[in-house]
C-alpha cells in the first residue's frame, strides 16, 4: 500500500510537470537576430526503416550543416532545423507535420517524409500551408504534372520511369525488346501503396511488349516470402522486379531467393530497397543483384568535403562515419542540395539575396531547378545525381537511373544516367492520372505556358 | 471540502439515476464542456489538428473497444479493421450517393461496420477468451485484405489510396482544423453520452453478466446470441465512426495498410492502460498511447536539442514509453480510470482524512 500511495502522490506532480514540457515544448520559440532559413525534418530513426531514416536524414543534415559552416549559409542566411520522430508512420507524420510547421516567427517551406505512406498523409495539405513536398525519388508519381499538383515534386525520378528503366534495362541484358515477348516478370512487392505504385506503368509496357505480368503482394512487414518465392519458382519467371521496404523486408527476398535457387541476377532491387544496408544482411546470396539508383555511392568530391569539414570539426550527423558515401546517405545530400539550389533560386527571383523566403518563394525556387552537368560538378557530385530542369507543368526531375549490381561488398556501377526508353508515355500516364485526380477532387488545373 | 455530497438529498428516482448525481460533477463537466467547445479559440492548428482530433477520434475507437472488452468481456483485436470499414464506407457513400449529409454518411459506415462486426461476432457464441482474439484476428486480416483486393472500395485508384472527401454539411464546407474539431468533438461527445448510459443501463448489465458469468446469465434468461452479437454490433458501430472520423478529420489520404494490427495493438493498450470497463478510461488510454510518444519525443528534442545523436533518444524515447507502461501497470493494474476513481473518493474526505 505504501508504494501506491507514494506512486499516487507524486502522479499529480508528474502529470503537471508532463504538461509543462509539452507547453513548453510545442511553443519554443526562436529568436532570429540574423537571418535564417528553417528546415523541418521528419526523420525515422527507429524501426524496420532505421537504415533508411539515419542515412538520409543524415545526409540532409550534415549538408545544411556544410552549407553553414563552409559557406555561413545561403548568401549569409543560416540554415537551421528541426527534428522530429515519425516512425515511418503516416499517423506520426502528421503530428511532426504540425508540429514542424511553424517554429517561432518562421514557417517551414519544404516537407520531406522519405517514404511514400508519409507522403500520401500529408500530400493534400500543400496547397492550403504553402509548403513543397519534395518527394526525392518516391511518394505519389502523378504528382509530376505540375498543373494539378503545384506545390509537390518528383525530382531525382519516380516510379514509373523507374520500372521503364529496369524493363529497357532487362530488354537490353535480354537482346532487344524483341526477345521480351513471352517472358514472365514478376513484381514481388509489399502490400501497400508504395508496392502498387509502379503497376500502372508496368502493365502497359508489358501489354505492349507482351510480357506475361505477375503481381504477387507481401503483407508488410513481409519477413516471411517462403510462399511467394515458391510461385515465382512454379511461374518459371524470368525477371523479378522487388518492391520492397526495410532492410529486414529486403534481406527476406535475397535469402529466400537464394533457398528456391532463384538466381540473383535475375533480380532488380527498388531504389529504396537496394542499399548497403540491405544488401549485407543478406551475406554472400545478395551477390549479383541488380538496384537501381537515383543517387549514386561512392566518395564524391562533395562527399569528402564534407567528411572534411563536417566530420573533421566533429559536428557529423551519422553515428557510424563509415556509412557517409553509402546509397542512402547520399540520396539524403542530394535532396539537401536539391533545397539549397531551390533556396538560391528563391533568394534570387524574389531579389531577396541574404533574406529568409516564404513558401510560395521557395516553391518558385524549386520549380526553377535547373541542374546541369556544370552545376553539379560545381557542386562536387557529378555522377551522383542526375541533371534535370523542372518547370511549370513538369514536376518530375530526373527520369533517369543508374544501374549497379552487388559484387559481395559493394556496388558496381553498370551504366550512366539512362533514360527512360520512351518519355512521352510515361508522361501520358501521368498526366491522365492527373487529370483523372483533378477531375473526382474537384481540384483547379494551372494553365502553364 | 468543496468535493462533498453532504446537503444533497435525492428526493426522486430520476434524481437517484441521473449521470452524475454530485453537483459538483455536473458543473465540473458542464465547464469541461464548455471548455472543449471554446479550446480552438485559445490553442493553435498543432494543437487541434495532431493532438486533439486524434485524441477524440482515437478516444471514440478505445470506447467502443471497450463496450467489447471491458463491459461484454469479449476479447477483440479486430478494432482497426472495423475503422478500416468505416472509412471506406464513408468514402463509398459520399462519393456515390449525391449530396449525403457528412454526419448521415458517418452513421451510415458505422451501420456497415456494425454488420460486418455481427458476422465476425458469431464465433463468440462458440469460443471464449483468447481463443476468441485469435478468431477476431481474421477479421483484422481479412477486411484490410479486401479493401486491397477489390479497388472497387478505393474506386480504382492506381495507387491504392482513397482521398477523404471534405466534409460538407448543411451546404458548409467544414475545412479548417477549428470546424474539423469541433465536428469530431460533436460526435464524440453524444456517443460517449449514449456509451454512458448504455453501460449502466439494462444493456450495460447484460453485458457484464455476460462477462462475470456467461452460464449464470443465461440462467437468468439473458440471451447470450442476442447480448454477445448486440455487444459486437456495437463497438464496431463505435470503430466504424472512429475509423470514418480518422480519415476524414485527421489523415485525409489513407490507405488500407493504415489501418493494420499495429494499429489494433495500440486500440487494446489504450483500453488495458486506460481501464477495462470504464468510459473515461477509453479517454485516459488513447490520450496516454498517442500522446506519451509525442511528448518525449518533444521533451528530449528541446531539452537535449542536437547534443545528442537523435538516434540515440528516437531509441531511448521508445525504451521510457515501455518501462512507463510496465511501471504503470505494476502500480495500478486497473489502469488510469482507477486512479481518477481513487483521486475523487480522496477529494471527498479531503482535508480530514480518517
């Protein structure tokens, strides 16, 4: 009895304390004597999807980090942040969207959920908060007519030129798309809208170049493929396109693979499922898979910049340093760079050269993207991402991919930046889609041009 | 001193069986109401549309979770396929019936969650316990799993996502977080009213004999079809509107996977944390489960800022929420309405104690 009434004494006290730190927490407010520009980051560090999370999220912060402490920030603004958990939760990411909307005096102007569940939660609140969502390489692909969904964007691809590459790229290791015909492809993918994603594009292809389409869904968090990889096996499939998230998820259909003696070369990895992290689990089985990447690994010359001056002053983001130059932390610089260039664009259409912008500014910025193989170069990651230009109806960035295989260690590089084989279908595709979204939401289209 | 019922004579029946027969009950809820009603006046859009939406919304799904659990003692962990029912049949029947009024469409898709409930309630009649949960686990698998399957539910979206309609009612169209919550904070507050009543009314106390003893209530004449199906009709019922307000109030773009047996764990721990058979401690429960996360994740960002790793404190915030809850459920097993309970027969003797 003696311990309850204790516990039940001091639970007034904890409670109140509780809610002081929630007041206070939710209201902190910044004083900005100089100026700044605020970035909300919603990172997922714990769970299924840590791998993921710590990397890029990393990668965007250690380079606000450099921006800063190499250049003092963006003509003299300084780039601050600030977290939030969201344990790749589309509920969680809501709360860290609130949350992470307004810091002080400053609103926050780009949103980036990495990851396609997060994107859909929060992708209608855009227009109405004046806030990009910057999808860097996933979430919603029509979303790349620019003329329904102003303020998202697809830089650094999406899933549908994603699949048209692997299928050119599949074609192209078969002889032709000539030989394609009458080849089954099976698409193994998790069980949620970021699995179905590529099927609209893909059952086109595959009715065009008659290729037999499989889909077949793993329930998340998917673990266990036993059943599965059985059918892949029984289909006699030629190809297998893996859909998957986690590195749990991801290491799964290696393994299981390997046990029905599925070959791996025969495998093509999602771009968010083929990194280091996914593949080392799998030990020596994961030899031969194939991945498509959007951002390159490997030590760039921005990549050793910053391990120079961020990790040199001890200020690095990443736990283990080893992992700066993996996929994931790369994709996370790219997208960091991608909202500094827009940053700058911002600052230079709006003639607020050293000023914090708003939303709308920076969306302009945004859509004004125009990375040449010069700037990026200039930048130090020429090879690591694509070139692209955006404009007022395109919202896609790059199209392009690179192909790489997992030699037992690391990735090898196969090809350059290739396109998708035929551009203006995909963008059919989404425009259609577009426009049949617009249409049931009673959204307004944007005349560009 | 001032929490007393001393000078209070009940001279009537009706008097004798109202809600809250303290006087300082009724007037201390009349000032919670009100000030719920007047809290979007003085709080700002974080508040509302990611702390307090979600707290109703969540708070409404732990009570009916709780008519089944707590009062009827039929163990379920089906409740986040019920939402799933609720928010697609609301869906549904906005956009294919012109002009439905959003609180009919919300009835209406708890009405749907109801009968899908009843079907998944007829095993109860057979298999009791734990046996039961792993039984009503199907349903949890089997409505997600459909809504999937058939795009007709989703109204063939290639993705797979189904994009809440906005709330239209009497020709308003309730689209700021300040409408949204006062809509939820509507519903919620008459089906926790009716919860109410129902738990210590004639139906209420079906549904504990139930629970106490099946066998000694069917003795007394209780039909256990009747009582057991009407218990699962219910709480789905209650599911079916949550889930419905989940997606319309707060997620807006949802996707079946949304509503996956994560999310039914969390609706259980809600109830067991919160207090089995009680109305305040469905409140309690989803309060604690949503908002403890939250809060030490807010704690541990402004207290420690970026000294350290945000690795480390994502990990650690999780290990304090567990140890909180172990801790919790050591010291007060019957969960939070027990320590509310606790508090008001403390505050009646307060300040001479015996």
């Amino acid at each position: 009895m003696m311990r309850d009434t204790i516990l039940r004494r001091a639970m007034p006290g904890i409670f109140a304390l509780a809610a002081a730190f929630a007041v206070g927490g939710a209201s902190s407010t910044a004083m900005a004597q100089e100026q700044e520009q605020y970035f909300g980051i919603p990172s997922s560090r714990v769970g299924p999807y840590s791998a993921m999370g710590t990397g890029y999220y990393g990668g965007i912060i250690d380079y606000l980090n450099y921006v800063n402490m190499k250049f003092g920030g963006v003509n003299g603004v300084k780039l601050t942040y600030d977290e939030c958990e969201t344990e790749y939760n589309a509920a969680r990411t809501v709360e860290c969207y609130q949350r992470l909307l307004n810091k002080g005096d400053q609103k926050m102007v780009v949103f980036d959920t990495l990851g396609t569940p997060g994107a859909y939660a929060v992708i209608g609140r855009m227009a109405t908060d004046n806030v990009v969502l910057a999808q860097y390489g996933y979430g919603r692909t029509d979303a790349a007519d620019g003329r329904v969904w102003p303020w998202v964007f697809n830089a650094a691809g999406h899933y549908w030129g994603q699949i048209a590459v692997k299928m050119n790229f599949m074609a192209q290791k078969e002889g032709g798309v000539d030989k394609m015909k009458g080849k089954t492809i099976v698409h193994l993918h998790i069980d949620t809208a970021y699995g179905r994603e590529p099927i609209p594009a893909m059952r086109e292809i595959a009715k065009e170049w008659g290729v037999k389409l499989i889909e077949i869904a793993v329930p998340p968090p998917g673990l266990e493929q036993q059943s599965q990889w059985l059918q892949i096996r029984r289909e006699k499939a030629d190809w297998v396109t893996f859909w998957g998230a986690g590195s749990g998820m991801n290491s799964t259909a290696i393994t299981t693979a390997a046990r029905v003696g599925f070959p791996r070369e025969k495998m093509m990895y999602v771009t968010f499922g083929g990194a280091e992290e996914d593949m080392i689990p799998a030990g020596d089985a994961a030899k031969g898979t194939y991945v498509a990447a959007n951002a390159a690994p490997g030590k760039f010359p921005l990549i050793q910049d910053i391990e120079k001056v961020v990790y040199g002053a001890g200020k690095g983001n990443m736990q283990n340093p080893q992992r700066v130059g993996t996929v994931y932390y790369n994709r996370g610089v790219g997208a960091a760079v991608m909202w500094v260039e827009a940053l700058k664009n911002a600052q230079r259409i709006h003639n607020k050269t050293g000023k914090t912008v708003t939303g709308p500014e920076f969306r302009d910025g945004y859509e004004a993207l125009d990375i040449t193989d010069d700037k990026l170069k200039e930048i130090g990651i020429l090879g690591m991402s694509a070139p692209f230009k955006m404009s007022c109806a395109k919202h896609d960035g790059s199209e392009r991919f690179r192909m790489m295989q997992w030699d037992g260690t690391k990735f090898v590089l196969l090809t350059d930046w290739v396109p998708a084989p035929n551009p203006a279908f995909i963008r059919k595709l989404i425009e259609d889609s577009a426009e049949k979204y617009a249409k049931e939401n009673n959204l307004p289209v944007r005349q560009c041009s | 001193m001032f929490y007393r019922e001393a000078g209070q004579f009940r001279t009537s029946y009706a008097q004798d069986s109202q809600i809250f027969p303290l006087r300082q009950d009724r007037i201390g809820i009349a000032i919670l109401l009100i000030a719920a009603v007047m809290l979007p006046f003085v709080t700002n859009n974080y508040w509302l549309s990611a702390i307090l939406i979600p707290w109703l919304v969540l708070s409404l799904v732990a009570l009916g979770q709780n008519i089944l659990m707590g009062y009827a003692g039929q163990l379920s962990l089906g409740s986040a396929g019920f939402m799933a029912v609720g928010a697609f049949a609301c869906y549904n029947l906005i956009l294919r019936i012109e002009g439905i009024p959003f609180v009919i469409a919300v009835a209406l898709s708890g009405v749907c969650a109801a009968l899908v409930g009843i079907v998944f309630g007829l095993p109860s009649l057979r298999i009791r316990g734990l046996y039961l949960a792993v039984a009503t686990l199907a349903s949890q698998f089997f409505i997600v799993w459909a809504l999937d399957k058939f795009p007709w539910f989703k109204n063939y979206d290639p993705a797979g996502v189904i994009t809440a309609q906005p709330i239209i009612m009497f020709g308003h169209n309730f689209a700021s977080p300040r409408e949204k919550y006062w809509v939820v904070l509507a519903i919620v507050a008459v089906l926790a009213l009716l919860a109410k009543n129902m738990a210590r009314g004639s139906v209420g106390r079906g549904w504990m004999a139930v629970r106490d003893m099946d066998v000694a209530a069917e003795v007394m004449g209780l039909s256990l079809l009747r009582t057991k199906l009407q218990a699962f009709a219910i709480s789905s019922f209650y599911c079916g509107v949550g889930g419905a307000l989940f997606a319309f109030a707060y997620l807006q773009t949802v996707e079946p996977s949304a509503f996956g047996i994560d999310l039914s764990f969390r609706i259980l721990f809600m109830v067991i944390i919160g207090g089995l058979g009680t109305i305040m401690g469905s409140f309690l429960g989803a309060g604690f489960i949503l908002l403890m996360p939250i809060f030490l994740n807010i704690f541990f960002h402004t207290v420690f800022g970026k000294s350290v790793d945000a690795t480390i404190t994502s990990a650690l915030e999780q290990v304090i929420f567990g140890a909180i809850i172990i801790m919790f459920l050591i010291f007060e097993p019957l969960g939070f309405a027990r320590l509310w309970q606790l508090t008001k027969e403390r505050l009646r003797l307060w300040p001479f104690r015996h």
